[in-house]
C-alpha cells in the first residue's frame, strides 16, 4: 500500500526510540527455530506518538517448543505487544482483510531463507477477483443501504435508524474506492484516514464526504440533504465503476 502516514501527533524522536526497541526486543528470539519477523504496525508506517505501540509478529517453527514469557509488556513506558505464530500452520490459515491489511504495511526483519517473504506475496495481495467483488458489491450495497433501507426505516417510522443506514452505506462506499485503487481494505481506525489520500476519487471528495457526515438533526429533510450530495458522488463514479467492472449497474445488482 502506496499511504503515506503523516501523522501530525508523530514524533520523530521517539519514532526512533521505538523502532530501536523492537530491534533489541527481537534479538533473543533469533535462532534457528525461528522462521522470521515481522515489525508491524506504527514504526513501519513512519510514526510513533503517546498512543502508538510496538507490535511485533514472530513466526516459529512448528515442532519447536517456544513460550513467550509476556505477550504484552512495557519498556520504557512504550508498549510492546509480540505475536508468536506457527510459519506451517500461517500457510494453510485464512487471513482476513483486516490481518493482510496490517501486514501490507509491515517490515520484515528477519527472513534467513525468504519464508516469510514468500508467505506475505502469496497472503497479502488484494488478488483480481477480490477487488471486482469490492468494486461490484461496494457500489451497489452503498446505494441499497443510502436509498432504500433509509426510506424502509422512515416508513417503519424510525428516523434514527434511518440516519444509521446511511452511514453504513457510506462505509461501502468505502469499500468501492479502496477497490477502484486496487488497495486492500484498511482497518477500521485507519479506514477514512486512508480513503482521503486515494488516488482515483470523486471530485473535491474531503468537502463532499463531510457533508454526508454532517447530521444537523434528526429528520427526513436532513437525510434527503446528505443523499443528494452522496448521490451526486455516487453518479459521478458510476460510469468508471461499469467501465471498470464491464457489467451495468442492473447487472451488477444481480450478482450481488
């Protein structure tokens, strides 16, 4: 993932002193039982600040009789949280989204045979397949859930629920863009901190989001504001999103 992690709280200072943390923390792991490392999270994004921790990802042998004396410690007042994990069971494991998300961002720090390099190319790439479903089932369901389940719920007489839908189908939105970007899917915490430094979006995208996001009461006429403007961004990415996946809007709602 191409995201540059900014972060304005981030400190280079302690950046530093996190990273050479991990490095020392790491050092008496390295053996032969041990398949590879993994530095994740913050210090491989390029941050560090008061709420960042270290988070480490140790891939063992599995005939091999490793214990980790604490999974969660602190050195210095900085957390460290390490992940002990069997490199043969990893193989045949399902990853989900969230987990090849956090480590399209990681470092590997040791890999004496290539292992884990291999493991992470076959793992974490957002394949074909993957991204015309997020394309497909994004555009549609975010239109489902920002037209119709909103007017169900104003017929059910619940406007709340109404408002809820709404944003859901503003996170499926998401989804569509991280498609269109041929980007795994970020975490939640980082999902709209991602989705603005995007390349392919609408026009003048940060203004138009915040005004769907904005909900000055609870009422029909508020809900019918916010889905014009996440309407006109949805119609402009329409024809891209056809272009893109070869199937119509009608098409596409047929299979998902």
């Amino acid at each position: 993932m191409s995201i540059k992690f900014s972060i304005q709280s981030s400190n280079p200072t302690l950046l530093e002193k996190a990273t050479n943390i991990a490095k020392e923390v790491v050092q008496k792991y390295i053996s032969d039982d041990i398949v590879g490392i993994v530095f994740l999270g913050a210090i491989t994004r390029g941050y560090f600040d008061h709420s960042a921790d270290i988070d480490i990802a140790i891939f063992k042998k599995q005939a091999s009789d490793i214990q980790l004396e604490n999974k969660f410690f602190k050195i210095d007042g900085i957390e460290v949280h390490i992940w002990l994990s069997d490199y043969e069971s990893e193989i045949s494991n399902s990853w989900d989204m969230a987990r090849r998300w956090t480590y399209s961002q990681g470092q590997i720090f040791f890999d004496p045979q290539e292992k884990i390099f291999q493991l992470l190319e076959e793992k974490v790439p957002l394949s074909p397949k993957e991204k015309r479903w997020l394309i497909m089932s994004g555009f549609t369901l975010s239109e489902w859930y920002v037209n119709r389940l909103t007017q169900l719920w104003i017929e059910r007489g619940n406007i709340i629920s109404a408002h809820h839908m709404f944003d859901q189908g503003v996170n499926y939105f998401f989804d569509l863009l991280f498609g269109l970007n041929n980007e795994l899917v970020a975490d939640m915490k980082w999902r709209y901190y991602c989705v603005e430094k995007l390349e392919r979006l609408p026009h003048n995208f940060q203004e138009r989001i915040k005004d769907t996001m904005i909900l000055h009461s609870f009422t029909k006429d508020e809900l019918e504001r916010r889905k014009r403007v996440f309407m006109d961004m949805w119609g402009e990415l329409k024809p891209i999103v056809e272009e893109e996946v070869q199937m119509s809007f009608d098409e596409m709602l047929q299979v998902v």
